[in-house]
C-alpha cells in the first residue's frame, strides 16, 4: 500500500512540475526560442509602427519600398 501512495505522490509532482512549466512556457509569449510571429514584412511593418519603433516616415518609406518589392516580384 505505501508503494502505490509513494507512486501517486510521484507522478502528482511530475504532473504538477510539467503544468507550471508548460504555463511559464505560455506565460513569457513565445519571448526567446521558439518564437513564432508573422513571416509577412507588412505585418512586422505594422507591429512595429504601432509599437512605436518606427516613425511615420520611415514607416511610409518601407511601405513604399516594400509593396514596389511585391510588384517587381508578381
């Protein structure tokens, strides 16, 4: 009987120790490896206009650039 609640406390911990990981994981927002975002160069334009990252001007400049790429491209 001490055998299977010995087990039982073991695979709770586990359990519990993969739960809190799994929510850290989820927690920091893809921060460091395994970050996914979008591959498209509009949307990282606009991600960071409205971040803040990038003034109006530039952010005008590389919409220009960009969409002149795309026509080249189709």
């Amino acid at each position: 009987m001490m055998l299977v609640a010995g087990l039982f406390w073991i695979v709770l911990l586990v359990g519990v120790g993969i739960l809190l990981y799994a929510l850290v994981a989820r927690w920091q927002g893809g921060q460091g490896r395994g970050a996914t975002g979008p591959d498209d160069p509009l949307a990282l334009l606009k991600i960071r206009y409205a971040r803040g990252e990038v003034t109006r001007e530039q952010y005008q400049q590389t919409l220009r650039d960009l969409t002149q790429r795309e026509g080249e491209r189709g």
